[in-house]
C-alpha cells in the first residue's frame, strides 16, 4: 500500500465515522493514540497521544509510521 492509498482509505474510514467522535475518545482513554487527517497537512496524518501532543506521521513504503515533526497543541 502507498502513502496515498494509506491516507486515502483514513480519510474514508474517518468521514463516515458517525459516533461523534466517542471511537477516539475511547482510544485515548484506553491509551492509544488516533490518526486523523486536517486539510492544513493534505499529504500526512496527525497522531494525536493521550497526552494531548501532536505528530505528524506519514506512513513509509516499507508501512512504518514515521514521524515528521511534533507539533505545538493548539
């Protein structure tokens, strides 16, 4: 899978999340991270840790996330 397939099918998956958001929230309270997708970053994904801090990734050809650069909490 390339990195615009990979993002590609995130931001399907997410535009026809319908739950509010409660998928997240109950990732982050369970420990995870989520990935989502802004229209400021087209060509990466945002990681966003229970913590609140922020990466932008982007998925390598050999599907290792790797990490751009952290970005300050808005």
């Amino acid at each position: 899978m390339t990195d615009g397939e990979f993002s590609e099918k995130m931001a399907l998956i997410l535009e026809n999340d319908v739950d509010a958001g409660h998928a997240a929230k109950s990732h982050l309270a369970a420990g995870r991270p989520v990935y989502y997708c802004e229209d400021a970053y087209a060509n990466y994904m945002i990681r966003k840790w229970p913590d609140g801090r922020r990466e932008l990734v982007t998925l390598t050809s050999m599907n290792e996330i790797l990490v751009v650069v952290s970005l300050e909490e808005k």
